[in-house]
C-alpha cells in the first residue's frame, strides 16, 4: 500500500525530491530505488522522517509498536508533523500512548484502505484525532486522493472498523463472488477463458451502472428481474439460500475481528 501512495504522487508530477522511503529489505530497496530514481530511499527510519511535512506508518500491525517506539524521540522533535497509520487494527489512542506515555499529542490520522488503491481505484476511511487540522485533512485527502476514488471520513474511531468489515476487507468478498460465477459458468458448458471475461466484465458492467445510475441498489436489481424470467430463478435461489444473512455475517465478522486485534495489538 506504502508503494501505491508513492507511485501514485510519483506517477502525478509531485516533486521527486519531496518523497522519500524507508524499506529494511534490500532487494525491495533496489527494487523501489529503480522505480523511482530521484526519490530519497533509506533503511534508517530515523533519516527518513527528519523534515517531513507528513509521516506515513506502513508497516504489519505486529511490528508498529517497535517502529513508533524507535521514531519517538525524532518525532518529538518535530510535533507538528502529520501521522498517517495504515496498519489495521491499531487505534490512534495505542500509537500515541508508544510515542509517549505522558498526554502526549500529535496530528494523526488512522487510514483503512482497500487493495484497489493499487491500481487507482481504491476506496478508503479516514478518522482524525482533535489535533489534526483542517489543512491537514485536506492534505490527506489530496495526497490519497492519488490511488482512491472514495474517501469517507468518520467522526468516531471505532466505525474504521466497520470500514474494514465493508471496503478493507470488500474486495475479496467480489473475488469469492467472482470465482463462483466463473466456476458455474464453466460447469453449465463455457470455457475458461470465456467464463472468466464474462464474469469479470459483468461485474465492472454491473458497478459502473450502479455509479451512475440514478436508481438505488434495490431498483437496479427489480429492473433486471422480469417476473417468470431467467433472472428472477437466479435471485429466488439466492434469496432461499438466505444469501442477504450470509453477506450481512461476512461483514460482521471482519467487523468483529477488526476490534479483536485493536484489542491485541493496542495493549500496554
């Protein structure tokens, strides 16, 4: 997701001497520095934030702690800087509480992006902590603006995790869809290939008209359903297979372990 955000304001004209990175593998530092020469590459942590305007936390959830707890001090010396955490799961009260222990503030904003941001057309949710200003909100906004289509910002931190349980953890939920229609379009006589380009274009058909339709979801639906028709066998097995439970419970459930791991990975 780090490379997303860097490829996209690298790939926008932002000033190559403005980015900077830092990457402790040394294949995928070679790898990045070759991808995008004129941009600063590091694998000093340290080096890498001194000076920065904003900061963003990249990194697995289990290893944030070890890398907000290096930064601390760097970061101390510079309080005015904007954090952004991608790492799920870590609520911003926890990364605050590693940087110092004692009431200490700073601008952060909490991200869930989704994997579409890799080509561009990601969706992502955002909360901000009181100390975050307006221009730096719009900052954000410009700066993931480069690989999302859709940016929601959320008053109350815990709705990052139904942010996940949706958009985080969505895409896969259309794979799995995906894969199924591929899998019964083979098996009624289609082959591979055709199987697979149908599914994938009626799937982008179909979200393309939902973005811009004027109708809902629902009357989109009963628009294609004629009554006696093709479609209407396809929605009836669907809805007697209680798919609607099965799609509410999936989101529940990333919804659900999405606090789990605040929980886990936010202890003292």
């Amino acid at each position: 997701m780090a490379e997303a955000i860097l490829g996209g304001l690298y790939g926008q004209g932002h000033p190559h001497t403005s980015l900077r990175f830092s990457e402790p593998l040394d294949a995928r530092l070679e790898y990045m520095t070759k991808k995008y020469p004129g941009v600063m590459a590091t694998k000093d942590n340290d080096k890498c934030v001194q000076g920065a305007d904003i900061v963003i936390l990249a990194v697995k959830p289990q290893v944030l702690r070890k890398v907000v707890t290096d930064l601390a001090s760097t970061l101390h010396q510079h309080p005015d800087i904007l954090i952004i955490s991608i790492a799920a799961g870590i609520e911003s009260t926890a990364i605050l509480r590693w940087l110092n222990p004692v009431n200490y503030q700073a601008p952060l904003v909490r991200i869930m992006p989704n994997t579409p941001a890799l080509i561009g057309e990601g969706a992502v949710g955002l909360f901000a902590n009181s100390v975050v200003t307006k221009e730096q909100k719009e900052l954000t906004e410009s700066l993931l603006g480069s690989v999302s289509k859709q940016l929601a910002w959320v008053e109350s931190e815990s709705l990052i995790d139904a942010i996940t349980g949706v958009s985080g953890s969505g895409p896969a939920y259309f794979f799995l869809m995906m894969e199924a229609m591929e899998n019964a379009a083979i098996s009624v006589g289609l082959t591979p290939e055709d199987a697979k380009a149908l599914t994938l274009q009626t799937c982008l058909g179909a979200a393309r008209m939902a973005q811009e339709s004027e109708d809902d979801l629902a009357t989109l639906r009963r628009k294609v359903t004629s009554p006696h028709g093709t479609t209407e066998a396809a929605i009836k097995s669907m809805e007697a297979a209680d798919i609607r439970k099965v799609i509410h419970d999936a989101v529940v459930a990333a919804t659900d372990r999405s606090k789990e791991l605040a929980e886990e990975l936010g202890r003292e």
